[in-house]
C-alpha cells in the first residue's frame, strides 16, 4: 500500500519544472475564475462587502498559519517594529482596499468585467515601477517601446470601460441588437456602473502597488508564507475595525444560507489561503511575468462561467475595453521578454568554458521579474 501512495508523487517528480508551473496555473486559474463568479452569487444574495472579507481573512489566516508556524520555523527572521509597520501597510495596501475596491466593483458591474480589468495589473505595475525609477524605460529599443505602448493601450482599456458602456452585443434571452445609452452612468439594475468601474481601477492599483511593495519586503523577509500570515492578521484587524463602525445591522454578521457559508469558504480557503501560496510558489519559480500571461485565460473562463451561471450579458464597450487591456498585457509581457533576451546578449562573458555553462542553465526570458532584482545585498 505505501508503495502505491507514493508513486503518483514520484511520478510527479519526474514531470519538468516548466510543465509542473503550467499545470498549476491552469488550474489556478480555473479556482479563481470560480472566485470572480462565486463572489458575484454571494453579493446578489445581499452578503455585506465588509463582513465577508473579514470572514475570508479570518479563515484563511487559520490556513496558512500552521504551515507558516512549522515550515519556516527555523529561516524565519526575527521581528522587529519596522517589520510590523510594513506588515500593516502591506496588508491595508494588499489586502483591505484592493479587496474593498473589488467588491465594490463587482457589485456594480460583472465578473467578466471585473476579471478583464485585473489584466491591466502588469502594465500598472510597470508604470508604478517607471515612476519610481525601479523599473528602467529604454525608449531607443523595442522592448522599452513595447511596454510604454502596451501601458497606454491597457489605461486606454481601462477608461473606455468605465466611460462607455454601449449596446449589449450577448446576452441570453436578449436581442443582439438591443442597445442603450452610449455614456452611461449607471445600468438598467440600478448599479452604478461608472462607481463599480472607478472600484476595479483601484483594485488595479492596489494590486499592483502591493506587488511593488514586496519585493523590498521580501529581500529584507524572505519567509513567504509568514509574510502572508502576518498580512492576513493585520488585514483581519482592519476589517473588523471598519466593519465595526460601519456595519452596525448585527444580522450581516450571520450566515443565512448554507450557499452564503460555502462562498466564504471557498474564497477563504482555495483562493485567499492555497491560491495565495500557490501564486507565490509560482512567481517565486517563473516570476510575475509569467504568472501574468495566464490573467486572459481567467477572464475566458469568467465569462463562459456567468454566461452560463448567471445569465451575464456583454456590453460592448467592456469588449473593446477587454481587448485593449489584453493586448497591453501581451505588449507588456514582450517587452518583458525581449528586455531579457538583450539583457542575456549583453551580459560579458569571459571565458568559452562559462559561456557553455550559462548557455546549459539559461532560462527562457519569459522566466524573469517583473521588478529588477537589485545586486546589492
């Protein structure tokens, strides 16, 4: 019997590393497109945008932390007063507003939509990294054009979504061509849907301000998963310290249905608890590139998903948008590419017998950071 347990795991072992990332990505990627729609559910049976986030913290904290607690016991870092304060603001940055703005976008638009805008992530963070002159702008070569370009076409995505609306283009039981309003600033359901579009831009922006955050953090504190399990705890403490003074009706902090309870789960455990290791695991090994390349493939599904789940329907400005959003990330992510092509063409070499040895060990390009890693210690 133990020599059966153990052969899918050896199995396993044998499997390259680059096919093993793929297989977890697709999967990943499947689990949170889930997400976007189970969300979605929760909200429409009137769950409070407050108190569900502090549940899912507070559950996947309860995740994470045992294994934090024992497989890092021995490399973790000792804690200091700075080290808190960065925890506190990674977790009010990364967590508290970039899951309140998503909500709040979510509750005023559609999970395709909201799945669409996350595909803006990278080249924000670009921009973000740009300005704060981490991430160097080559405008004399490809690359540094490719990504300038593919930042103008995802904010460009981004404000046509939110400023145009247009006729519904798919919808189940309706016209192709039915049509409203071209400036809309809220839809036919009472939603505000400029508000849930500004929601999404800042859950943008936080994501990407909180992957910008890390990699100082990370240098200095290299214990992922107590890094997540300290941003979870802060992020609990928050929500609750708001949902305390804002939510005062004491009925939102029940489960009123077994499917309210198995949304909280869900987001709680397979994606805040083990989808956030995973995509650590994953950046750690490929980069955020890489991990980024597969967003369009979480926004497919989305949408086959509320399509088929929740009746969704296509307007088609959020097309136009989407697709403009996507070929920013594409840009992006080639620029990315091509920057470590040259950066691998430029680097000296000064001997044939390491030249071989970097020519064996070398990695695709599509293997890199997103955020330069200093050479300083």
């Amino acid at each position: 019997m133990a020599e059966t347990g153990v052969a899918p795991a050896r199995r396993m072992s044998w499997l390259p590393d680059r096919a093993k990332l793929h297989i977890v990505m697709n999967v990943f990627q499947f689990a949170y497109a889930g997400n976007h729609v189970i969300l979605r559910t929760a909200l429409n049976m009137g769950i409070s945008k407050l108190v569900f986030p502090a549940y899912r913290n507070i559950i996947a904290l309860a995740v994470i932390l045992p294994f934090a607690y024992f497989l890092e016991k021995k490399n973790r870092p000792a804690l200091t007063t700075s080290f808190l304060m960065q925890f506190f603001l990674l977790a009010f940055v990364g967590i508290t507003a970039n899951q309140g703005f998503y909500l709040l976008g979510l509750d005023n638009t559609s999970p395709t939509l909201a799945s669409a805008t996350e595909n803006a992530v990278p080249a924000v963070t670009f921009l973000m990294a740009a300005i704060l002159r981490i991430e160097e702008v080559q405008l004399n070569r490809r690359d540094g054009i490719a990504k300038v370009l593919g930042t103008i076409c995802s904010v460009a995505g981004a404000l046509i979504i939110t400023i145009y609306k247009g006729p519904i283009i798919f919808g189940p039981n309706s016209p192709l061509n039915q049509s409203q309003p071209s400036i809309s600033l809220g839809d036919a359901e009472g939603k505000n849907w400029t508000l849930g579009c500004i929601g999404l831009i800042g859950h943008c922006i936080c994501w990407s301000s909180w992957i910008v955050l890390q990699a100082p953090i990370l240098k200095k504190y290299p214990a992922q998963l107590s890094l997540s399990s300290f941003t979870c705890f802060f992020a609990v403490l928050q929500f609750l310290a708001i949902a305390g003074l804002i939510e005062r009706n004491s009925q939102a902090w029940l489960f009123h249905s077994g499917a309210e309870l198995f949304c909280v789960l869900y987001s709680g455990v397979v994606v805040s608890g083990i989808g956030f290791s995973i995509q650590l695991w994953a950046v750690g090994k490929a980069g955020p590139v890489f991990v980024s390349a597969y967003l369009p493939l979480q926004t497919l599904l989305v949408a086959v998903m509320a399509s088929l789940a929740l009746g969704e329907k296509f307007y088609l400005g959020g097309v136009i948008g989407a697709v403009l959003i996507f070929v920013g990330l594409y840009l992006v992510v080639w620029g990315k590419n091509e920057e470590g092509k040259f950066a691998a063409r430029k680097a000296v070499i000064p001997s044939v017998g390491e030249s071989s040895s970097l020519t064996r060990n070398e990695k695709s390009s599509i293997f890199q950071p997103l955020l330069p890693t200093s050479s300083k210690s």
